[in-house]
C-alpha cells in the first residue's frame, strides 16, 4: 500500500525558451503533484537570466526543470550555478537535445526527459523525482551574505565554519566553501540551530562532536578544533543540552 504523505508545499522552477511548452510542463507537473499529496505553483522562467535573478535575490527553489537550449546561457552551465547557490537542489533536464544526455552526467540530474518522448519520459522521471523527495529531508536553511545573495545551507550536512578575515568557510561533509559575512553573523542565524561557537573563529555543529579535550574540539573522524578555554564551560553545557534532545 501507498504510504500517504502530509501536504507539503515545493518551490518548482521550470526554464525553457519554447513559451508554448511553458503552461503544459508546468500543468503537467503541479497535476502530478497534486496526486501525490503535494502542492506546488511552479514559477516560469523563459530564459536563464530571469531563473538566475530568481536564484540570487529572491530564494533557491526546491526542483528545477530546465531545457538545454536557453539563451544566454544553456542549461547545463544553468544547472552548474545552481548547484553552486543550493547543492540540494533537484535538477531534471526537459531537452530535444538528446545527443547531449551525456554531457549532464557531471550535474548528476534525477532524469533527463527527451522532448521527442515527453509524456512517457515525464511519468518516469516525475516517480524517480517523487522517490527521492520521500526520503527524510535534510534541515535547510536560507542565509544571505554581505553581497545580497541568498544561499541555502545544508544544516544537517554542515560539519563547521572557520573565519576567514571577511570570508567565512563553511566545512560540510561534501567539502568546503567560501561565503562573504561575518562570523557573527552566521552565529546568529545557527545558534537557534544548536551550532556552538567554540572559539572566536570557530562554530561547529554538535552532531559532529566525538569528544572535548582540555583545549580542543575532537570531530567525528579524528579532526581537531581549537576550543576558547573561557568558553570550554558553556560549550561542554551546550554540548550537554543537545545530547539530552537529540
């Protein structure tokens, strides 16, 4: 039997130059939704630079469909911004181009749905899609840098962030990258998530926490952090307190 999930609203983003394809996919796709319990408005994009202003000024969304052939930039260079903004996100690829289905493989998309066989391919594609998202969802959270852009971190996967003068790098379980903010401001956004500032350049993520030595921070894998002695107290609290609610 089917497991019945809650109502839960996706943030659906839909790329492509051929307008008149535009209000079929995305009929086809809020439908297909609909049916599996969940709602969603996809937003239309007609070329890249209008999915691109989306991404960076207003919020990442949750799935993309994008053609290849767009203007101004083709959807696999597309897909490569978005993964940089939101690692998470879901591409699927809606193309005629089907000799460049190989060429997509390095952005990992959930499918590739050939506009020569579109209603077949987007019932296949859409269950692969509808079996990814029942899968427990990482804890996400929106943040915008000095530079105005908003980015979605993975909390879940986000081991630490190390200061770096007006750059901040942020350590997750894939690798690291560079965000323009300040330390401060990024403890202000994770403290409520239980992140934990063990030294003046250091917040880190509890769940990463294998030990607390003397003066260091021993993470799951054997790396070690600097910890403040004058707040080894309230992080050895903290460390306390996230372990009785986890």
């Amino acid at each position: 039997m089917r497991r019945h999930l809650p109502m839960h609203k996706f943030r659906v983003a839909i790329c492509d130059d051929e307008i008149l394809l535009l209000p079929q996919l995305s009929s086809m796709v809020k439908s297909f939704f609909r049916s599996q319990n969940f709602e969603t408005e996809p937003d239309t994009f007609a070329s890249a630079q209008e999915l691109l202003h989306s991404l960076y000024h207003v919020a990442p969304h949750d799935i993309y469909f994008l053609d290849i052939d767009i203007p101004e930039l083709d959807g696999i260079s597309l897909a490569e911004k978005i993964k940089d903004c939101n690692p998470d996100a879901h591409i699927l690829f809606v193309s005629a181009r089907e000799e460049r289905v190989f060429d997509t493989f390095r952005i990992h998309p959930l499918a590739f749905v050939r506009k020569s066989n579109f209603s077949e391919d987007m019932k296949k594609a859409m269950k692969t899609l509808m079996e990814h998202l029942e899968k427990p969802a990482d804890q996400m959270l929106n943040f915008q840098d000095e530079l105005g852009h908003i980015l979605s971190l993975n909390l879940t996967r986000l081991m630490y962030i190390e200061a770096n003068e007006k750059y901040q790098n942020l350590v997750s379980t894939d690798g690291s990258n560079l965000i323009r903010c300040s330390i401060s401001d990024l403890e202000k956004a994770l403290v409520p998530h239980q992140f934990i500032r063990i030294h003046r350049g250091y917040l880190v993520n509890p769940q990463y926490i294998y030990r607390i030595d003397t003066s260091s921070i021993i993470l799951d894998g054997s790396q070690k952090l600097p910890l403040s002695r004058h707040r080894k107290k309230e992080v050895q609290n903290l460390f306390l307190a996230y372990n009785k609610t986890s």
